[in-house]
C-alpha cells in the first residue's frame, strides 16, 4: 500500500497524492480558512483527513472550501465525508463548483458521476457557491479565479492562484504529458483544445493536476499534450 504523505508547496499548498482510485487532493490555507480541492472516492477520506490533522495543517482552522474541478465520482465521491469530518473538529464546510458541475451534483446524475464504475452510489448534496468563467473564489485573503475549461467534461474547471508562486489546480484537463479523457459523458475535443490554448495564457510555476505529478513545464507540457 502506498504511503500518504504530505507534498509541501511552499508558501501555504499542501498535496495529498491520491490513493488507490482517489484523485489527488489539495490543501491551501491562508489564516483561519482554508481551501480543499477535489475528495477523492471517500474510502480514503479518513487517512486524509487524519494526516492533515495529525501533522497541524488544520490548528486554528475556522472554515474550509470544498471546490470541485469536476463531477467523476474519484474526485467527488468523498465530499460528504470529508465536510463530516472536518465539522467533526469545529470547522464550518461549504461546496464550491463551476455551476454546470453543482446542477449534476445537486441532481445527483450517475450516468455522469460515473460512481457505479466504483460500485458506489453517489448522495446528492447542495453546493453553497456556484460559480462561472472568470469568478473569483475567495479564501482568507487568497483570491482564485476560475477558468472554465470543459472538454473532459462540460464543466470542467481550473483554479488559478497568482502569487509568488503561480499556482493552477487543472483537475483532468490537463496532466503532466497527458489529457484527460473526452470520451465519457458530455466530454469533446475540440472544447478541450479550446481549454489548452486558453491555459497557454497564463503564467503558472506550478500545475497541479487531479492524477499523477506536479506539471513544471507548463507551456512546455501543453505543446506537448495538444491533442
């Protein structure tokens, strides 16, 4: 079994590398509030939760922000769990998604959830902040912007922290020399080609993908990966 542990990326992103079928998942604190991007399947989502505890990257923390990239079941198959948890230890949850993503979470849409390839069943659940193209996720005093990138799938969205260090959470749009696939429920090529060029346009050190490794190449990597 592969060990969890924290990847740090300094000054305040912590990545938990997913677990057997789990996405990657993303920690980013700033003061008392934090963000959380993608839960994985849920199976998982104590050994997460417990190592974020465990090494203090939750002491003091007063609210997290769940942002789902998208709706596959692996990376949002724990959310419920994890919002249980975490309110478990005093700390308020709230759901943030692109607002196509939040209509197939409300409605709880397996055929596009997709949590029976998993032998799940996915509970529907409310998302409090629906957002779109060019929207500003605020998180203590971070500010994301949101980049709707469909093409793995129609709502399909980035999160883009500019800072010091540039920092892109791409979801499956994108993954170090690969894309994600276009070939499951409401996903399309040419959307997604349409996704990478307009990530060409930002300035990233870091992309942070749902599955395998930091992308550190990032203009590089999508010449490369441009289906």
């Amino acid at each position: 079994m592969p060990e969890l542990v924290p990847i740090e990326i300094p000054p305040n992103t912590v990545m938990l590398k997913g677990l057997d079928w789990d996405s990657n998942i993303y920690f980013v604190r700033s003061g008392r509030e934090a963000l959380i991007v993608d839960t994985g399947t849920g199976k998982r989502a104590r050994d997460y939760i417990g190592l974020l505890a465990g090494e203090g990257y939750l002491n003091g923390l007063r609210e997290v922000v769940i942002f789902n990239t998208h709706e596959h079941f692996d990376h949002i198959g724990g959310n419920l769990t994890f919002k249980s948890l975490l309110e478990g230890l005093g700390i308020k949850v709230s759901f943030a998604t692109h607002r196509i993503v939040a209509e197939i979470i409300e409605r709880g849409l397996s055929g596009i959830i997709l949590d029976h390839a998993y032998g799940e069943r996915f509970k529907p659940h409310e998302v409090h902040i629906k957002l779109k193209d060019g929207d500003e996720l605020k998180v203590g005093k971070l500010r994301l912007n949101v980049i709707h990138t469909p093409g793995h799938t129609a709502g399909s969205s980035c999160l883009y922290l500019d800072g010091d260090t540039k920092l892109m959470f791409t979801g499956d749009t994108v993954f170090n020399r690969a894309v994600g696939r276009m070939n499951l429920p409401t996903g399309s090529l040419d959307e997604l080609r349409k996704s990478l060029r307009k990530l060409t346009g930002f300035e990233v050190d870091f992309g942070l993908p749902g599955h395998g490794w930091i992308i550190k190449d990032w203009k590089g990597n999508l010449k490369r990966v441009m289906p």
